[in-house]
C-alpha cells in the first residue's frame, strides 16, 4: 500500500477509535508497524477535546465518523481533495434523498428498497451507504464504489453490510444486480475542472458523451467536461443495462436550464419514464442574500430523480424548489417526504428541452419574434487572446514598449517573460515550421499598425497588438468590420450564467470586443455594417430603416419590461426582437436607444477619455449627468457591477475626470432606462391588437 494512504488511514483509525472505542479498526491498523508513531498520534488524540468536536458535529445532525474525514482530507491532502470534488453530503440531504429512492421504487417500479441493489458510485467514506445501515429500517444490498484508496479503506471499516469497490465509476465498473432493481444514489464529485478528462471519442465515457453533445454546435462544450455531468451519463448508461431503476443524485442544478445540456436533457428523456428534480437553489452568483446554498460552494445545486420503468419515449418532468437560508432549506429537507412534495409539470420543450416550468404561452410568443441571427447577416463572438497580460494593456505605449522587448531584445533576451509568452502564444495559435518560429519575423511586419483600441469591458477600452501572433483568436478578418467605422450590438446568450439579477448581457461597441466583455464570456457581436472592399453595406437583412431598427433594439434590450416578462426564455436563449404594430413605436424607442448608445460609447462626456475616432461624425454633447455622477448610483452590465468594476480594473491608470465621466455614463444609463421603461410600459412592441 501506498505509504501516504497507509499513514492516512492509520491516524483516521485512531480518530475513530477515539470517537467510538467499540468500533473494531482493525483492518486500518494492520500491518502497521511502528508502535512509536502510533503511540504519538494516540498521545496528541488523548489530549484532544473530542467531546467538543462531537457536540459540534451532533448539533448539525452529522455523525462525526463520516463528516470529520471531510475535514481530513481537505487538510491531509488538500488537492486531492478539491481535484476529486470531495464535498460531504449533509444528512438533511441524504434521507430525503433515500426517502424519495424509497417512495419512487414502492410507487412506479412496485418494488421495495429491500429488494434493490443500491449502488453509490462515489462513496467516500460511506455517507449514504451508513444512513441506510444506520438510521433506516432497509436493507438492501448495497455497493459503494471509491476511487480514493484512504476513503475506500475507511468505508469498509465503517460500513457492516455493504461491499466497497477502490474503482473508478467513470470507467464501467461491473455492476452485477442479479435480478434486483438498481438504485444509484450519491453525489458526484464537484469538479468544473474534471479530474477525469475525456476527450478520447473512442473510450467507453467518450462514446457515452457524444450522445449529450449530439446536435451541438457549440466548438467547446466545456460545461459537459464538468464530472457530475459523467457520473449522471454512466449512471444512465448503467440503468439502462439493468433495463429498470432509479438514479437519484445530488448535482450541480445548470444541466437543468443551460442550453449547452439541451442533448444531455433530450437525452435523459429518453432514457427515463419519469424524472423529479427538487431544485435547491443557491446559486450565489446570482446576488439573492435570502437564497443561500446548501453547500459551501457557488453554483446553485438540485437533488434529482430519474426513474426508468421500460424507457419511454416521452418522459415526464416533475420540478419543484425549495428557497431560503442554507438552515431552513435542510431544516425542511429533514423531514421533506418527496411523495408529498407538489410537483409541477416542467413540460420540457424544443429547442432547448429545459427541466424548469416556463410560460408555454410566453414561449410560443417569444419564439414568433424576430430572431437575431434573421435581422442580422455576419456575426461573431468576441476575440480571444488567451494571454491578456501580453496582448492587453492600458497604453498604446505599453503594447508598444513590449514590442520594443520582443523586436529588439532589450530586455533579457530569449529567456524574457515576455518573450516567452509571445512564443508561447505563437506556437499554440500558429504552428510554424523551425524556421519561422523565431521571432525576428516580427521585424519584417508593420506591427505598429496592428495596435487598436479595442473594447475589453463595459466602459473600459483598453489597447491591444491585434493579430494573429499575439491572440489565440483575433477571429480575422471579420474584425476588420470593426476596424472601420462601425457600431455593433454585442450580446450573450443564457443571461442568468451572469448571476445577475435580471438579464443583463447587451452592450454596444465600435471596435472589436473581448469575447468576455461579459462576466462569463460569450459576447456575440452584430455589426450593424460589413464591408465588402470600401463598400460600407448594411448587414440588417429586414426591411425598414435599418439605423432606426438598430437603436430600437439596443432600447428594447435594456427595458426592464422586456427582461422582466420574458426572462426565463431570456435564461436559455439570445433575445428575440417583437415588432411593434404601432408604427410610432420604433423611432422614439430608436432615440433613446442612440442616447444609450452614445453613452455607453463614452461619447460626449467632458472630460473625453475617449474621443470618436476619424470619420465618426460629431459627437453629441451630453447634458451635465444627474447627480454629478455622484450618490453611489450602479448598475449590472453583462454580470459586472458598474461603475465599480470599471473603476477598481483601472485604479491607477485613470485620471479622476475620467473615473467621473464612467460614473456619469452609468447615472445617464439609468436616468435613458427609466425612460425606455416608461414608453415599453405604455406601448409594450409585443402588444397585438
Ligand atoms: C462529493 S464527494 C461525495 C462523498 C460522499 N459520498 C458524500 O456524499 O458525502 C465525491 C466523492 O467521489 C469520489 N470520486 C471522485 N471521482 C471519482 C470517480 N471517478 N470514481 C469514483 N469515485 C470518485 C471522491 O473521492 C469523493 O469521495
């Protein structure tokens, strides 16, 4: 054994038998011999104030033999244990849990939790494997599987009944039911960075993910590499072969809603007759104080049922959540019976089969709009660098002064951390051949011209070396689109990623925008003109007068109307754009929009940080903002709070005129919202006659 494995489950073996001097730690003790260590670790245990350390778990409900090694493994070994995921259910979770595993195997399977096969696939140190042992009158037969050695070894010493595989779940492990119904129950690793990477296609969990990448256009569905992701898919797959079951497991809740799991839905429906997801919320990006999580984590976590009778092919969803502070949500859960739960019918729909109750007849409005990608020719998302230390700085000067380094050397030379990254960024953006990856080429490049202001983050425009040897993904040559004279709308798909409050992912900009001008990327940028040679063309491929339309939807996106009423499509999808019968509607809507706009353009506010560019015409002036951009005004845009985040990214750099005029531009969008808002409510453009 692994001598780091041994020493671990030799000090957990003393913690346990101080904590329960009946309990037979044999097993982790044997072979072990140095009486000299064990004696030192039982001498620090003696001293220890144990009772405290129990009252303190006691008073959470937690038996302190599974929880404390939470504790321990986080501090034992604390990659491990992040790169695993370790997160310990709290027991609140785990009889509700095996409550409903009971209540769906009795109701739609007709059989009892006795006569299953539960499997927990990730056990730890036997969380809900104990509960059942301990705390319920069941008894099934039961499989843990662990791919820690250490905790595997504690489950078995813990656990009477049930068997404990060291095995890795993503790899297949042979489940053999002998004829009993299958429940797997747990609660898969928490890991956005998988441990498990599985990009080989032809592996046994590749082949199984392709069928929740199905149809998918997305270049790198990097939410589907999320673990809990694979434990759901193997579980399925597992079901499936046992032709009958129930999976029940505590996850992550964004494969409910996201777009980028609309196959991996598609696909659960299919697989299984029935599915109740109890979402629980507590997504604490999303800023609601009164909705905490139930895990110290932030992204927002469900429990969720998949029920498999024959696999039909129309599923029924059921959903219910539960909303609140952390110790109300698992004072209910303790007592929650999901057979009493009211359950409603998430009735999931194409195009993206979302898990979450929607308006069906807010949907069918929503999806009669105009959609982007209809009002708009070329598109695309925001560029990439990869490297934004090299490729982005505050200055003109600054990218200049490291192309100084790079074209001559004057720093360092070939060790340089500059010129290192350029070289880093180059061979991974451009494999060249021997001869041409040495950078004195760059000499022969006007690389001078190649530096743009470009538009980093809501109201912070920053300078970049704009090209292919300085950013992964300059995405040229349609960028140059925006190199000209130009505007264009950058919008995110599936605002509630953000975590803001309400929709949020819109801004405008005339050069080319970061690709994560929004909080979580995925800035979609519609210009409003494309150039073929020198001819300017409109890109808007509706009729009308194309200016007018442009701001008129850059207004209707900022109005708290349109976010509010169609915020759970807005969720999922790109907004849609209602045409209003009135007629009147889309020029005074249009004016405020090209007030917006050329606030959010910074243009026309004195002191001028940034001042139009050549052939852009006149700037508006502005009328001096409302409270002098002072009384803490702020807003979110695209997840980041303004002016704040604006202001702290650029602390330093900015004279104190310029800090005023993003906090003036902020109170003017609030003051130009407030009156879009007012002409939206009174002449919704959704309305019909
Ligand atoms: C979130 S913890 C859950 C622990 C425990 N079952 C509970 O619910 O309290 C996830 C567990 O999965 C284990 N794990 C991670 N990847 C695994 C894999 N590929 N196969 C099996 N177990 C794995 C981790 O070591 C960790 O013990």
């Amino acid at each position: 054994m692994h001598g780091d494995v041994r020493a671990q489950t030799v000090a957990y073996a003393l913690l346990l038998r101080r904590l329960d001097p009946y309990l037979d730690v044999s097993s982790l003790l044997d072979g072990f011999d140095d009486p000299a260590a064990i004696a030192h670790a039982q001498e620090v245990l003696d001293a220890a104030d144990i009772e405290s350390v129990c009252a303190l778990y006691a008073s959470d409900d937690k038996d302190p033999a599974v929880y404390f090694y939470e504790q321990f493994a986080r501090f034992y070994d604390p990659a491990s244990a992040r790169g695993r995921g370790t997160l310990y259910t709290p027991p609140q979770l785990v009889s509700c849990i095996v409550r409903g595993v009971d209540w769906l195997l009795r109701e739609r399977i007709g059989v009892t939790l006795d006569d299953a096969l539960v499997v927990d696939p990730c056990c730890g140190v036997g969380t809900f494997l104990r509960h059942i042992e301990l705390q319920t009158e069941h008894r099934p037969k039961m499989i843990g599987v662990e791919l820690m050695p250490a905790a595997c070894r504690i489950a078995r010493c813990l656990l009477r009944e049930a068997e404990v595989l060291e095995a890795n779940w993503l790899s297949d492990v042979p489940i053999d039911a002998r004829g009993r119904v299958v429940a797997i129950v747990g609660n898969p690793p928490y890991s956005g960075r998988s441990a498990n990477p599985c990009f080989d296609k032809l592996s046994m969990l590749g082949a199984l993910m392709g069928e929740y990448r199905d149809g998918l256009r997305e270049r790198n569905p990097k939410w589907l590499q999320d673990d809990y992701v694979k434990f759901i898919r193997m579980a399925q797959h597992q079901i499936e072969r046992a032709g009958r079951g129930v999976v029940a497991f505590v996850t992550n809740h964004s494969y409910l809603f996201n777009p980028t799991f609309r196959a991996m839905r598609r696909s659960l429906a299919r697989a299984f007759d029935a599915i109740y997801v109890l979402d629980l919320g507590g997504n604490v990006k999303r800023l609601d104080k009164l909705d905490e999580n139930v895990f110290p984590i932030q992204m927002g976590v469900a429990i969720s049922f998949f029920v498999r009778i024959a696999g039909s092919a129309d599923s029924e969803v059921r959903y219910a959540s539960i909303r609140g502070t952390r110790r109300e949500k698992l004072s209910k859960l303790a007592s929650l019976e999901p057979r009493s739960v009211t359950w409603t019918d998430a009735a999931p729909a194409e195009p993206f089969h979302i898990f979450v109750p929607q308006d069906s007849g807010l949907r069918e409005e929503f999806y009669g709009f105009a959609s982007l990608f209809e009002i708009f020719g070329e598109h695309t998302m925001g560029f990439v660098t990869s490297q934004d230390s090299f490729a982005i700085a505050f200055t003109k000067q600054e990218v200049l002064s490291r192309m100084g380094v790079l074209r001559f050397g004057q720093c360092a030379g070939s060790s340089s951390p500059l010129r290192m990254e350029a070289d880093a960024t180059r061979k991974r953006t451009e494999p060249r051949t021997p001869e041409t990856a040495c950078l004195p080429d760059l000499e022969d490049c006007h690389v001078e011209d190649e530096i743009i202001e470009v538009l980093y983050r809501p109201f912070d425009r920053r300078w970049a070396w704009y090209s292919r040897q300085s950013m992964e993904r300059p995405r040229l040559p349609f960028m140059r689109n925006l190199m000209r004279q130009n505007l264009a709308l950058a919008i995110g798909r599936a605002g509630q990623v953000t975590g803001s409050d309400e929709w949020d992912v819109v801004f405008v900009t005339d050069r080319p925008a970061d690709l994560n001008l929004f909080r979580r990327g995925g800035a979609k940028l519609f210009p409003r003109y494309v150039y073929k040679g020198d001819q300017r063309i409109s890109n808007m491929r509706v009729g009308g007068d194309h200016d007018e339309l442009f701001a008129y939807i850059y207004a209707l996106l900022h109005s708290r109307a349109y976010r509010e009423r169609y915020a759970e499509l807005l969720a999922a999808d790109y907004p849609r754009i209602p045409m209003p019968q009135d007629e009147r509607v889309i020029p005074k809507l249009a004016e405020l929009g090209r007030r917006l706009m050329d606030v959010h353009l910074m243009r026309g506010f004195r002191p001028h940080p940034y001042p139009p560019r050549s052939g852009e015409g006149e700037a508006r002036p502005h009328p001096s903002p409302p409270h002098g951009g002072e009384g803490g005004c702020s807003i979110t845009i695209g997840g980041y709070r303004e002016p704040e985040k604006c202001l702290n990214d650029r602390s330093g750099v900015d004279t104190q005129e310029t800090a005023e005029a993003v906090r003036a531009a902020v109170a003017r969008t609030l003051e130009t919202r407030a009156e879009i808002d007012e002409m939206v409510t009174q002449n919704p453009p959704w309305r019909r006659a």
